[in-house]
C-alpha cells in the first residue's frame, strides 16, 4: 500500500494505523435539559505509520527521515482512504525510529514511526447545515394517491398488485 | 467567522474575543471592542473600519482598528473599537437646549461620523431636550441623551449606532435546549433609594449666591430640584445604599419623574443572573429576555452583556440585570390517534407566552407495522395562563409499512396531506 508525503510516493513496506477524531468545538456542554450539546468543529484524520525500508535502501530512509523531521508546519499527504486515497494538509508528530548495533561492526537505523494528522478537517459543516439539521423530522412530501400500495423490489418501490390464485403453480382448497 | 478589512477576507482568525454590553439604564454609553489575531503576513494600517461576520456573512461588529501589530511572523493582532470611541475626540461647545428636537441634537452629535452612521428608534422622533449641555465630548452628550430619552446604545451586529428604547414590553424566551447546565442567581446589595436631581433655566444676571451657566453668548440662573424615589421593599436594618444622580443638566422637571422611575425599576431589583446559552446572535445586549434557571424556574430581565465563544455555532455567556421570577406553568402537550394517546411532552413556559410548538411527525412501530403518523395540525397554539395548559393534537396515520415475510415488503399510502396533493409529480419516502 502506498502513500505519499509532500508530492514523493512511498511503496515501502509499512502499517498504517487509521484514526478519526470527531472533533467537538469548545462550546460543547451540557444542557439545561440534560442532553449535551455536541459542537462538532469537523472530522480530523491522523495515520500512525510505521515503515520498513529494506536493506540497501538506507539514502531512502535518510530521505524520508528527513522530510518528515523537516521544521514545518504543514505537509501534503495522500493516504489510502477506503477503497481509495484521500488528501489533506497535515503536521508530522512523534517521530520515532532506533539505531541497530550488531557484531560485526555493522549498524542501521530501523522501525522509522511518525504519526501525519490533519490540521483541516476532512469532514465538516457549515452553520447553515446545522442549523437546518432536524429542522423537518419526516417526510412532508409524500404525494401518491391515498389509498395505493407499494412494494419494496429489486427495482426499488413500485405499486404493488395483489397475487391472484392463477400466479400459483397450485393452489389448495 | 471571518474578519473583512478594505476589501480583503480573512477567514483563518483564532476565536475574536467579542464580549458586547450595553447599559439598560441609559446612564452609561458603553465602548465596545473587539480583539482578534488573524493568521498572515499581511501589514493591516489602524484607522479604518473592520467587519466581523459569522459563516452565513451576518455582520457581528463594525469596528474602528485602533491597533494591528504583528506578535509574530503570521500572526497580526488587531484591536478595534465600536463607531463610539470616535465621539471621545469630538468637543461640542456649551449649548442651551429649548425643545429642541431630538434629530438636531443627534445631528451635532454625530457630526463627525455623519447622519449614515446612526440611527434612532421612530418611538424617539416627536422627542425635544431641554437644558443646559456645557462644554463636553459627542460620547459624553449622547449618553445625556440616552439617560433623559430612557434609551440604550446598540454598537454591535450592526453597521449603524441604534439608539433604542429601553422595550419593557417585549419578552423573548430563551428555550431551555439552548441553556447551559447551569444559570446562576445572585442578588447584589440593597438600593435603598434613587435621587435624581432635576434642573431649570432663567436667563438673567445672577447674584452672587447664585449658580449660574453660560453658553458664551447669554447666561442663565440655574435652579435645582431633587427627586427622590425610597425602596419600598428594602428592609428597614440595611445600610443607606442611595444612587444618586446629578448634573446632568438636561434633567428637568417634566422628565425627571420617568427618569427617576425607570432607574428605580432597575436598581430596586436585586436578583442578576449569569447563563450560558447558544447563542448564533439571536440574543443580544438590551433585550428583554425570558430564560430558565432551573428546570423549573423562569426569569426575566435584560441582557447586560454578552461574552462570544466560537465553534460550528456560537455560545454566549449572558450577564443579566435586573431580574424577577417569571410566574411559569406546565404546557402538556398530547398526541392522539383515533381517541388513543400515541404521545405527549411537556414544557415549562412563562404564563402569558404565546406558544407555537411544531408537531412533528411521529415514526412508531406498532405490532408488525411501522406507522408514520402526521399531525392534522401543524403546530400546537395557544397562550400560557395560571394552571397551566393542555393541548391535544390529532394524528392520522400516513404511511402503514409492512415488513412481510420472505422479503416482501409493503407500503400503504393511508392519507397524504393537503399540500403535497396539490403537487404532479409522485414522490415516493424512501423507508429504510
């Protein structure tokens, strides 16, 4: 699975770790009535990713090392998103990885993590939205002749006839 | 929210620290500010106009930037001030006023901001002031003005300055799902008595003894009368606590009284009360608003201030003077099908308020169908009165849907209503 950092696409091998904050905004509480007032600002995504850049690969490693230790505020990723990929401007925190020592003299670094967080929400609404939210419980537009029946179908609903013994194969007495 | 200075937007602002207030006893102009960081490099110049909008472009302030600096490389912090703070630097001369209309001494008032940056209620329009104004700044006039007029200043969610009158009659209920957990009640000390001391005007040489004011052009005697208004209800053991007020020299004997009254209406009242509510600017400073302090308990009174903070919508924390309990009842209202109850709420609401609930369609599974009933009615009406009310609302069934069995499903249309049968084309409810 790939995804990219800042225009580069990454095919190393790696786990991503998927999180969806649902951010409420500050002026959420709880109401008077008892219910609480949940002040949605947006859905904000964030992937944990740890990567394994296989041996021989280390000028890869250093490179992505240092685009993801860059001192900047915001990054451009596209991450996979379902069946598909989705883009947004994000900050890199937590970047992790460990420096290997083995006999023979040889060393590496390895187990690179960092986790890209969003900063703009992927999913949000505008004041117009939530304000019109609830608004109209149900249906207001129903107009089919009173008095008709409907059946659910594969083509979806359709009027509905009532089967008459002359559809059955048999029909018993 | 978005801040709009010159002819260019900035959407990317933290949380503008926006607390309006205004004074309900008409003694006081307020200056209302604003203060907001914006995230750019841009260089903003003091001493022009800032917009503060919220996402659906209603205009919160039009203020005067009086200070931009950046505290950092992105970040540039502004401070802004109401149209009023621009009165501070205006010196009117002295003035003897006799019947002079309202319009003519706004007029002067507002010279330097132009008759385009203000507006008065039509309820002032037949309004004369009489007296004395000595040498004094535009605010310190208008807010004169405002105290003989019984008028308030709104310098927010607007682009104009509103003079407005101090509307006992209007009430607004704040509905307890737009009310914080919750509301605090406190009384402040006792006013014991309200003195307000009223003054009259003879041209003439004065003696010695003899108070006098002059307009550079002709000198008058000025005579005092107080007024004084005791607090029926303050215990005879509490300390003297007298508000009193003097020299304002447009305070004469035919308005003193209305004056004198309406602060003693104020100040006699002790409760405040403190709440948190949605707020999306529908509840302002200087309305006159019904809100729960408990489940139960309503109150009213005016909003003194109100403090913004900001997500998708807005909450205010309001500051509320005087205060009174508002005598409250139940309002039941029952959902019923063919003589059957299918439903009922209740509120708790002000006796005397009008109500109009809408009634909303009612989606309940009963044996194996699931019925969507419609109310016959769109809303429940009526008036609040001591002993509260009830209401009953008639349902017809809608939508009969039938889960059958082998994957069958039905959809009986029983009854559709007035509106959508007028319509052509066939829409059909999606029922999941």
């Amino acid at each position: 699975m790939s995804w990219s950092i800042d225009g580069i696409e990454w095919t190393v091998p790696c786990d991503i770790l998927r999180t969806a904050e649902i951010k409420p905004s500050e002026i959420s509480g709880l109401l008077l009535n008892k219910r609480y007032f949940n002040d949605v600002l947006g859905t904000y995504m964030a992937y944990e990713i740890g990567v394994a850049v296989p041996f021989g690969k280390e000028d890869e490693y250093t490179r992505l090392y240092e685009i993801l230790t860059a001192p900047i505020g915001e990054h451009t990723f596209i991450m996979p998103y379902n069946q598909d990929t989705v883009t947004f401007l994000g900050r890199v925190e937590n970047v992790k990885d460990a420096f290997v020592r083995i006999p023979g003299g040889k060393k590496y670094w390895k187990g690179l993590t960092f986790t890209a967080i969003a900063n703009h929400p992927s999913k949000t609404m505008t004041l117009g939205d939530v304000l019109s939210i609830g608004l109209t419980p149900l249906p207001t537009s129903v107009s089919i002749p009173v008095g008709s029946v409907w059946e659910l179908t594969a083509n979806g609903w359709e009027p509905y006839t009532a089967p008459t013994y002359t559809d059955f194969d048999e029909v018993y007495f | 929210m978005k801040i709009t200075v010159g002819v260019k937007t900035y959407t990317d602002i933290k949380a503008p620290n926006f607390a309006p207030q205004t004074d309900v006893t008409g003694s006081e102009v307020t200056l209302n500010d604003l203060e907001v960081d914006i995230n750019t490099t841009d260089t903003i110049g003091i001493g022009q106009y800032l917009f503060l909008y919220d996402d659906q472009d209603n205009l919160w302030a039009k203020y005067w930037i009086t200070y931009a600096e950046h505290i950092d490389k992105q970040t540039l912090r502004i401070k802004a001030d109401s149209q009023l703070k621009l009165l501070e630097r205006d010196i009117l001369d002295p003035v003897m006023f006799s019947a002079e209309p309202i319009a003519d001494v706004l007029t002067e008032i507002f010279a330097s901001l132009g008759s385009s940056a203000y507006t008065i209620d039509s309820s002032f329009t037949n309004e004369t002031i009489t007296g004395f104004c000595p040498e004094q700044s535009a605010k310190t006039r208008l807010q004169w003005v405002c105290l003989v007029l019984g008028a308030y200043i709104q310098s927010f969610f607007s682009e104009t300055i509103n003079i407005l009158p101090i509307d006992e009659e209007t009430e607004t209920l704040i509905p307890i799902e737009k009310t914080y957990w919750k509301p605090s009640v406190t009384y402040r000390d006792y006013v014991t008595a309200v003195n307000v001391k009223a003054y009259s005007y003879t041209q003439g040489t004065p003696a010695t003894t003899d108070a006098w004011v002059t307009d550079n052009t002709n000198t008058y005697i000025q005579e005092e009368q107080n007024f004084k208004l005791s607090n029926p209800d303050a215990p005879v053991s509490v300390l003297t606590n007298e508000i009193t007020v003097e020299g304002i020299t447009i305070v004469n004997s035919t308005n003193v009284s209305a004056i004198a009254s309406h602060l003693a209406k104020y100040y006699f009242k002790r409760q405040e009360v403190d709440l948190d509510v949605i707020n999306n600017a529908e509840y302002i400073p200087g309305q006159r608003v019904v809100v729960y302090t408990d489940e139960d308990t309503l109150a009213v009174g005016f909003i003194e201030s109100c403090a913004f903070s900001y997500g998708i919508q807005a909450r205010s924390t309001i500051h509320m003077t005087p205060v009174e309990v508002r005598e409250s009842e139940k309002l039941t209202v029952i959902y019923s099908y063919d003589g059957m109850q299918i439903g009922k709420i209740e509120y708790t609401l002000p006796v005397g308020y009008a109500f109009s609930i809408e009634n909303p369609y009612l989606d309940m599974q009963l044996s194996r169908h699931r019925f969507i009933f419609r109310p016959t009615t769109a809303a429940a009406t009526g008036t609040m009165v001591s002993g509260g009310v009830t209401v009953t609302v008639n349902y017809e069934i809608a939508l009969d849907y039938i889960p059958g069995e082998g994957g069958t499903k039905l959809l009986h249309i029983v009854s559709v209503d007035d509106i959508a049968q007028d319509e052509t084309d066939n829409t059909l409810v999606e029922i999941t």
